[in-house]
C-alpha cells in the first residue's frame, strides 16, 4: 500500500473536489481518498499492484481534472496557462476598446453630441463589431466551450467549471 499526496489541476470549486473523490474511490486498487480543494491536492492511498498514479489520473481526466503527477510539469504548465491567457487578453483589449469607441460615436451622435457617422462607415461597422466579438467568443472563451464538448461527449453533466466565464490560472507558490 503506498500513500502519495498529488496536485489537482482542473479543479475551480468544492462540488469539483467531491466529484474527483467519489471517482477515485471507486476505482480497484484506491483504499483512501481525501481531496482538499482549499489546497488542491488528493492524498490517495492506492495498492500499487492494481493501479498506478497515471491510472488514477486518466479516469479523472474525461472529467476535466488530472492528477499532477511530476512538479517540473506543474510549475510549466502554469506558466504555459498564464501566458495563453496573457495572449488571449491582450488580443482582446484593444478589440474591446475600439468596439467602445465606436459604439460610443454611433450613440452620441444620436443625441447630437457628435458629427454623425457616415453611412456606409456605420454599415461596415455594423458587420465588423459582430466579427470582432465572434473573434472573443470564440478564441478568448474557447475553455468554455471545451469543457461544455467534454460534458456532452461523456454523458456527465455540465459542472461549474464549465460555466465560469473568466478562467483564472492559478499560480504554484511551491517551491
């Protein structure tokens, strides 16, 4: 019998930590099970004759979670999700502010509080502004459709994790 204590990735709330522990423990091999969301870890007593930790993680992984089983992983593979999500917002900012900008010049002018745009300017914006928003939907919000994909295809239910709108990566402070 062997008692480990792994890093949880994928987890966003404490359903998210029930749901890992009570597929864990009906795997053959796993004895004890006690996953802490608060620190976001599983520490597994399992016989290593009948499963392993790559077991363990795969059944979880259908779900969206995986057991982080080596630390050099863990601290590139945050650093990997910072810098996708870097990536995305900034890519998104400046459609953002723009979309503003004209949105703001089209109702001013309504008003009378600014010259008015020209016609065919106000056309081509009303097909670029839907374009751009497609572009946040569905490259910066992908992970939700992702998750959503995983729900569908494996016949679970759709979780919180799939409905976060902004998923914040967090940051390893182990050393």
């Amino acid at each position: 019998m062997k008692k480990e204590t792994y890093k949880i990735q994928g987890m966003h709330c404490a359903s998210c930590a029930s749901i890992i522990e009570k597929t864990l423990t009906k795997i053959e091999g796993a004895h004890m099970v006690e996953v802490n969301y608060g620190t976001e870890t599983a520490k597994i007593s399992y016989d290593e004759t009948k499963t392993s930790p790559h077991n363990l993680s795969g059944e979880i992984e259908p779900l969206g979670y995986s057991l982080i089983v080596e630390e050099n992983h863990s601290k590139h593979s945050d650093a990997s999700d910072i810098h996708d999500m870097r990536v995305k917002v900034f890519s998104a900012i400046p459609l953002a502010v723009f979309s503003i900008f004209i949105m703001s010049w089209e109702i001013l002018s309504q008003f009378g509080m600014s010259p008015e745009m020209p016609p065919i300017w106000e056309e081509f914006f009303h097909h670029l502004l839907p374009l751009m928003a497609t572009y946040v939907l569905f490259v910066v919000g992908n992970h939700i459709f992702l998750a959503s994909t995983v729900s569908c295809v494996t016949g679970r239910r759709i979780w919180i994790h799939s409905l976060v709108s902004v998923h914040q990566p967090r940051i390893s402070t182990a050393s």
